[in-house]
C-alpha cells in the first residue's frame, strides 16, 4: 500500500458488489433506467433540497462540464492558484466551457478568502467587451492542500460571488472527507452557503469511477445534457454509475469510507509530526499529508521504492521541498505507521 | 429482455470477475499500473503489429478524439449520412476536433462505396484556405445498419481516401460483431486494408465501460493523452478498464459474445422475414435487425411494452416505417421466438 | 477589368471619399464615436423596423458570429450544399459558433425549397441529448448562383424554420443586389418574411471592407458584443467601416451600384447565350452569370489570360465543366462586350 | 483632441493616400494581388530576413491567430498580467487557440524579467498529461505600461524561454514607438532575441486597421492561412490592408509617426511632472503616460469632459488612483501644453 494518492486504491467491495446486482436484466440506456431516477433522487435527501444530478465518471469530466454551464464561453472564472480545475486537468476547463479564462487567485494553505477573491476581483472592473466578465467562483472543498472551509467560510466567499453577479462552481471531489470531517451538514456546505453547483466525487473515496454533477437550482441545468453528451461523457451503461452512487450513499458508506481515510490522515501526520526535522505544511484536516523531510530523506524513500510525489505549485511556500500524502479508505494502521518507521529511518541514517 | 439496443443488456460475467480482480492492491493512477501496460500490448496481438492503445469508457469519447488527431480543427471529415458520429453524438465530433466539419455521404445500407465516396470528393476540390481541407474518411464496421465492409471494399475505401491524403478513421464500436461475422482477421479488417486508427468497442458487446483507441502507426498518437486527458476522458482508476479489455480479449470472449449477438439476430431476422408482410430492410450481418412492419403492427408493439426504436435517418429508405431491433450476447433463442411470436400475432390481429 | 469575382473590383468613390472625411478629429474608439451610433440608427429606416446592428469587416465573420448567437454550440444548422458557410468559409462556422453542425440541403439553382428543406428536417426528428438539435436555418440572398428568393418563398421557408422551433439567419453578402433585382423592400426580404438575423453585405458591392449583422430583434444580440471582440472582429477605429455604411446608404449609393452590377451581369449572360454551344446553367438574376463553354473553350479563355474560376460545387450539375463570372459595380459595357466577342472567337476557333 | 487612447485619433493622410491610389483597376482577391505580395516581401527588408507576413485588420486578431499556431490547444502561455492577451481581448486568445491556457505573471512596470518568468515556470513542472504544457512565452514591446525591453532584456527572455522549450510571441500593438523611442534595429528587437512570431501594429499608429503576423521562421506558418480564413480575418479586398502597410514602411513613415507620438508623451509627461502633487507612474518610454494626479483632480478633470480612462489592473500599484493618457502622432504641443494647463488649474482648485 502507498500513500502516492487515493486513487492508487480500488473500490469498496460494496461498490463493486453493487456494480455486479445492477448487473441483472435489460434496462433502458443512457440513464432512462429506474436505479439512475431513484439514485439520482436520492441526492435531495443527501442535500435537503430537490436538485438536478448528472453523473459522469471522472472528476475533470464534472468540473469542466459544470463549469461550462457557469460561464459564457468568453467569462471568467476565479479558482484558487494551486485548485485542480487550474493546475491538474490539462486546460480541460478551458476547452469544455469553450474558452473562458481562468484566473489563479493565491490563498494561503490552498484556501481563497474573501479579502484575496475581492482583492483579485478588484483588478478585473466591468470593462465590456474588452474584459472578459467575471462569471464564475470555483471553490474546492477540501481543498487541494487538504485543508477545510468551514461553512462561514463558504458563505462569506460565495455572497462576495453573489455581489458581484458571479455563480459559485465547488469542486468535491474530495467532498466526503470534508463532510466527514467537519461535521457539517452537506446542505450548509453547500446550496446553504450559496453554492450553485457542486461536483461531488465519489472515485477518489471508494468508488470505481463515479461523479455527480449536483445542480441546486435544477433550472440551471438547463442544456446539461446535451453538454454532457456531446463531450462523450454520457454513458450507454448508465447503470453501473447509478449503482456506485446507490451503494456510496446508502447506510452513509460514503462518510465512513472518508473518515476512515481522514483518520489515516491523522495518524499520519500526527506520526511524521513526531520525527525530528520533519515538518506538517498544512494543518491535516481530511486523508492528505503535506510533509517537508529533513536533508535528503525524501530522495532515500523514493531510491528504496515508496511512491509518493512532491508538491509544487505556483505559489510554493517550500521551494520545491514538499510532499504530498495521501490515505484511502483502505488505509491500515499498520500501514501508516510501517511509513513513519521508514520516514524516521530515512531521517536518522547518515546521508 | 428487450431488442431496444445491446447496451440495454448488462455486463458479461467474466468482465465483472475481472473488474472484482482487478481491485486488489495499491497501483498507480491514470494508467501507469502494470495491467494497464500489459493489456495495451496484448492489442499488438489481436492486430499482429505493433500499435498505439489508449482507453476510454465510451464511443462518442474514442471518436471524437480519434479524430481530433486525425484532422486539423479546420479540416473535413467524409462519413456516411446515417453514421454515429454524423448522427447520435451531439455534434461530438466537431466539439472534440475544436471545429471540423463532417461531410455526410449517401450509401446504400449504411455502406460507403468508392464510387460514392469519390463522387462526394469531387464536389470539394482543394481551395485553400476557402474550402476546409479533406483530412478523413471516417468508416463504421460493422455499420449502423447491421451491415458489413468486406476487407476489400475497406481496402478500395482506404486506397481512395489514401490517394486524395486523407486518413481513415474506423468506428468499431460493434468491430466484434463484425469480425466474428465475417471471418475475417482484425489485422485484415484494419491495417492491412488501410485503417489507420480504430476504435475498438468493448461496450455494446458485453463490457461494462470499455473502448480502445487503437493507433496502428503509434507515431500518431503523439499528443492523444492530452487530448484525451483535457476532454476529461482519462479515468485515475484505470485499470478498470484495462481489467475489462483484459477479460474480452481473453480466450475470444469477445468473439464468442459477438458470435452469440450475431446468431440471435440472425434468428430473429429469419423469424420475422417469415411472417407475411415483414420486410427485412438491410442484410443481417450481426446483430442487428432492420424491419418494417406492415399495418399498425408496430404501433401496436410499442403499446404494448416492446421497446423498440423507430429508426429515421437523412436518407430514410422507408419513409418512417423501419424499426431497428438488436440482440444482445445475453439474448436467448426463447426471448428471440416469443418476440417473433407476438409480432406474427400483432400483424395478423385486426386493426 | 475581369469576371473573376466582383471582390477583384475596389471600392467606390463615394466610400474611399467618406472615409477620407471620417478621418478628422479625435474620436472615441471601438464604435463609441457618433458617426457609428448615427450610421447603425440608419438601418432602422433602411428596415423599418428598430433593430441592433453591429460592424465587421468580413463576411465570413459576420455569418459566423451571427450563427454563434443563434445555435448553441451544439446545434444543427441547415443551409443550402452550395451556400457559403458551407462551401468557402473554412469550416468557420463550425468554429465561430463553438462546434455546431452544419447539415447541407440540396436544392436547384442553389435554393432551398419548403419541400427540400422539410425532407431534411424529417431526417433528424428530435432526440436529445443523442442528436444535435435543430437549430437555425441559413438562406443566403442572392444563393451563390445568383438566383432570388421570392419574398413569398422566403416567407415559406422561414414560417416551415419557425415552426420547427428553428432560427433563420440570412447571408446577404450580396442582399444589394437582390433588392435591386426584385424591386422587393429590404423588410419584405427579411424581417416580414421572418428572417431572424440578416448579414447585410458591402465590401462585394463597393465597399472596402465592410459588414454589418442586423438582428431585428435586439434582445436577440444579447452577447454579441462579447462574441464580437474575443473574435478579433472588434474594430478601434471603428469609424472607418461606419463611414462607408454612411455613404453606402446614402442617396441609395448601395442600390445603385448593385443596379449597376446586375446590369452588366444581364448583358454578360444575354451575350454569351446568343453564343451557339454555350449554355446559361443558371437564370440570370443579379450579377453572377454561370456558364457551359463548348469544347475546349473555357481552357483557350483561361490560357489566354482571362481569370475566371470553373464553379464545382457538391451538387454540380455540369460535371465541372461550369463557369462562375462575375460583373461588378465598376464593370463596363465595353468589358462585357469585349468578353462576349472574345468568348465567341474562343468558342469558334479550331482546337 | 483627447489623451484618451492613440486608437481615438484618425489615419494618416499617406495611409488614406495610398489606400485611394490602390483603388484602380481589377485585382485579385484574397492577397493574390501583386501589391500584396511586394509588401510582404517588403518585410524582409524591414526585419534583415526572409519572414512569412500574413496581414489581418485588428491586434486581437493578429495575437490570437499567432498563438493557435505557437501552441497546441491545451498548452500555457506565459504573459504579463497586464498585457493586452490577458486583459484586453475578452478571452480572445482561449478562443482562438481553441482552449490553450495563459498564466499572468507579475512584474513591475509591465514587464516580465527572467527571474519572474523563471519563478513562474517553476510552478509549472512538466507533468504530461496532467499540467496543461508550457508552450509559449508571450512578451508585449512596448509594453502595457508604455514601457520599453532592451534587446538585451529580451534576448535574456527569450533564452529563457527556449531553454524551457517555450516558443516566444510579440505583442507589437506599439513596436513602432519602440523602435522609434529606443533606436535598436526592428531585427534586434525580434528575432535576433530570439522572437519567434512579432504581430507588428500599424493601426495605433497611424492606420486605419492594419497588423501584420511576422513570422522569422517561415516554416512555422504551416497552416496559418487556414487559421485566418476560419476565423473570418481573411480579406477579399486585401489590397487595401497592404496599400496602408506600403505607405506606413515607406519614407520610415511608421518611424516618423512614433517618433512624433513618443515626443508628445515626453512632453506631456515632463509637464505633469512638473506639477506639485501628481506622481507619474512609470517611466514614459513612448507615447503613454500613467500619472496620479492629487485629491479629486482627476474627477474634476473628467467630468470638464476630458476623457480619459482610470487605469486598473491585477497589479495596481496605485489602487486605482492611475491614469493612462496617450498622445498620438496627430497631437500637437498646443493640445499637450493645453492639457497640461488644465490639470494644473484641477490640481490647484479648491476641492
């Protein structure tokens, strides 16, 4: 087992076991079957509120079709400098929404704030038709650091959003483990704060490819489908989507599959902690450890087999000295604290 | 059981075994794991050459991209007037090109001939740049209407789109059912005709998500995982496909599921052309079934419960009245003669 | 002088004078200058209607753009097989509108008909998401083969779009010389038969370089602004194309010298087909005359320096062996005749 | 006369000059003109070299075109985060890319160094096919903020660039004030720094709208004909972009018109040095001046109705306090001496 990244694991047996009793009979395609309508429907009991759900299977599938909803081909759209959307989905955005421009906003510790999101928005006044207009704010929850907003958070960011006539896009693709650690409802963390869409993502925390395109206001949804479609992210075989999100949010697996995760994360980061020279980055809030390692260990641990990456991105506050780490579901104590041993190995033994 | 399409059927169960396989253990992400590797050359031998595989989980995803690299955003891709890419993607192919158009083509039974195609050619001499260049000829085998390319009429195709420079595209997203049909080797069914990329379906024919993108000269591949990864198309969790394309390529399950497809439609076609006033509008080559009805037989169907699909296109020979029936590798002779059982009853009973 | 094209011909006077008189003091840019608001206000008299007007330079530009407000980027659009956005923009709608599909109709003469048009509506009945939806109709007025809509079939064809839940732009790159053809009013032409956005042309007829995209519906041009700039086709100086509408519009400047142009194509083609051999493919009814050379004339013509382009079009009904010539605004009653007695000596002379 | 922008002001007299003399006769279309073909050829003698020349008649157009082909539709382009790209063209280069991504990077001034590109870059680590690529670096002469690159500073970005394997565009909106106001050689700017593409700009400088795409190494123009047609930005009547180019390199106009634009900016900047209170901004290197100007004098200068235009961006040093003012080559000292007199009256007013 690694801690390269959650989606080096596979899939909860109930995921697959799910998969394979959706398996029976012949239904209709492309998502006219009855288990995607009730899966679909099940959403507005996660959420307390009716909602639009479309499902696709990766997580660049689901943000830049959303977004492409969000925003007129020439908006813009504000995300956080080191967010997915920005630096991991190879100008995906870009191309699904037909060529908006995104704008990289820094934020300490992977977190926008209002005061940095106004600050950003400041330098971009209504200037039409020579500015592109100011359209959308994508929020990842958690973010890509591993850190949480907190519900107050989010409402602060999304009325400044609001205010000045933007849509909020939240990025969830690791949305379980910020529910589940946080404790806040999925409602507050999301259309209760003003979010419009969320991508809640079920791969990296269980599933086999599975990704829900949550629409709290359904009229937003409008022309989805087509979008979807025409992108090649409508699946015949929708039934096998359906079926992961069936059993991901039945008897709350989704929650305990990411606090098991975070748990992990915990541990983790609380036994790295303890190693002499080694410093936590961000505070461990969900399944992900970022760690900066004294000297060269970082480099032995690689040279003796353990995958795990360095974590650079525009705003790098380490120069180049972080990694990155990451617990699944599947995560075993005896696994992280194996890791912690060889960390504290690779820290002591002479260079 | 329903004839409304073969992705109204499931899984088969060995792909589902070796989806539930294939979860054991960490691996890396986004196709770096050694199954991933190792199915991708196991292409090399189906097509006895070395090739280029990259996968992806639907049709429309594997033709649009296959022919983003094949034409220039500006380019024109020659197709048949029924195709998929022409007819059920959404527009895919020109969102996924960044813009190319596609030329429909007449041909009798979906089939493009080299008469047709030349003749369409014509109409298009070079002009640059008024007249978007002739890039490819995109060929679907087996075709929309359950018909078959013999390896020669592939090869006369390829030679004339090869002698005007363009390149030839294959949909195959029922390959299976054609090769199992004819006969005839995949290498001769591709490359040696002159195919230059093909899309290898695995969904229709029993998978569960599961399309190869299979380059024959692998230089061309050069930037397909950008584009496959920017379009959102790039699962992290990848070897649930290769697990997938590991087990339909195994022992000829592929051809034993498309054989399987294939003699059910073709007692289906020999049931229903028995009943008197039953035309069989195309030769049943695979699994599919072109029909017409006479009276208000098909209305009377479809009332009561047949889900079967009227089948319109541009240049509709029948005027609205062919209805389009598939049998899946799931379909069984009894569901095969009660459908023909309640057709012959719909025709004969008074209007 | 030659028959190639009437955009070899330059600009007239009157258009070269008013932008030399445009030219004084200093101006707000980008069309906020008065001459600009003065000149788009001036189309509502020409139209008798309020309507939103907007300036490019290229024609290619304005029907793309215009499309761009009328399809989504997943729409179909139905225009004629030899119109202009099909045959000599490069696939530019394809790209200005994002990706829609562009589905060529054929008709003789290069007109659509109800009749025509209806049968290719019927081969995409509606099927979301899985076909791209029918969206717009394109007429071009004058069609590239010089031939006119009637008001009363434009108001057919438009009523059979409306009906279909169909938008109906209008290409009148050479609209001047259809009114002055018809005697028809600019509102009967467009608006009151139904056209929904009319691109009024005026570099073919005498202007420099210039367009404008005329929607009578103004809550149409909602983003066209946008749309418009991030093209590139927002002008700085934008009273430079606003002058040559001035003087373009003025005294009926447009009129006349499409009255002008049409003259001599009607001279041309009378002419040539008092010639024994040759024959006049199509009525003559602006400026374009197509035309059959016997034997090896149209080769003798061309080698003996006269430019003019063979017209092969997807549906030619001449096997190539047609000619396009075009007079224009500037032409001359001794060019015409001079032509005609060269063509004859051509047509008589020994191979 | 206004300091509004350099766009505000006319044409030359020698640009609508030679634009009337290029009026006679006919010619053919689409830049097969001989005129056309002496004036791009003329460019090899400007540049020291043979270079492909392509001519469009707007900067956005020229820029967006330029990158579609220095990048692949999923690349990232570096540019200041002031630079016209960025801010000024409503997302026109995502556009015409087709989706490429561009990353602001700050500098002082408007001007990117080799340790800001560097930093930047840094943040980018290649890593197909996740990271969008880096493809290009995009550098503006004279810059945003009327700023000037030595050959020297430039060829230490190019360096920088090319040994990242980036390709390098200009932004030459302005590149005659440069080489006017610097003295270097236009060779010395461009392509012996390593420039790869320069979109050289006439029409802030005197034109009525004309840009040329300049490419050093012809080869790179490929396909760049295609490019321009599709996206409209291909003339029919081109000889009337070339007469303006074939004026503006003769006799040096280009150079005299910068020339007598930059002796204004100089003016009018050492004046409002000179009084008490107003701060100018950046170093005035051609014809911009970006002053703040004390208490309410700016608002009492505007609403006197000298229209001027607040200068706002990513960056603002100022908070919004700047002012941009642009002399053209049509100013004259009264109008700068005028000026300046009526901001020292604002300043001195009681509030």
């Amino acid at each position: 087992m690694t801690f390269a990244s959650d989606n080096w694991a596979g899939a909860a047996p109930e995921i697959l076991d799910a998969i394979a009793k959706a398996n029976d009979g012949a239904v209709p395609a492309y998502g006219g079957d009855e288990l995607t309508k009730r899966v679909e429907a099940r959403f507005a009991q996660v959420f307390e509120r009716e909602c639009a759900v479309y499902f696709v299977a990766t997580g660049g599938a689901a943000n830049g079709l959303a977004l492409s909803v969000l925003s007129p081909p020439y908006g813009m759209i504000f995300c956080h400098e080191e967010s997915h959307v920005q630096m991991d989905e190879c100008a995906g955005p870009e191309f699904l929404t037909g060529g908006a421009k995104l704008i990289p906003v820094p934020g300490e510790g992977g977190k926008l704030t209002v005061d940095g999101f106004t600050k950003a928005l400041k330098g971009f006044p209504y200037r039409p038709p020579h500015g592109s207009p100011p359209s959308v704010l994508s929020l990842t929850q958690a973010t890509e650091c591993g850190t949480l907003y907190s519900a107050g958070e989010l409402k602060a960011l999304c009325d400044a959003a609001h205010n000045a006539d933007l849509t909020v896009h939240m990025d969830g693709a690791r949305f379980a483990n910020a529910v589940a650690s946080s404790g806040a409802s999925p409602a507050d963390m999301t259309w209760r704060a003003g979010v419009d869409i969320l991508c809640f993502g079920g791969t990296k925390n269980g599933c086999l490819a599975a990704e829900a395109v949550v629409f709290f206001d359904p009229s937003m949804a409008k022309d989805f489908d087509f979008r979807r479609k025409r992108a090649g992210h409508l699946w015949s075989k929708m039934r096998f989507i359906s079926a992961q999100f069936d059993a991901y949010l039945a008897n709350d697996l989704w929650l305990r599959l990411a606090a098991r995760a975070n748990a992990m994360g915990k541990r983790l980061s609380d036994g790295l902690a303890a190693i002499d020279g080694v410093e936590i980055s961000y505070p461990t809030e969900i399944n992900e450890v970022f760690a900066c390692f004294p000297g060269d260990a970082a480099e032995k641990l690689r040279a003796a087999g353990e995958p795990f990456y360095p974590w650079i991105t525009p705003g790098d506050p380490a120069e180049g000295r972080m990694n990155r780490l990451i617990a699944s579901f599947r995560t075993t104590e005896e696994e992280v604290d194996g890791f912690i041993d060889r960390v504290s190995a690779a820290v002591k033994s002479p260079a």
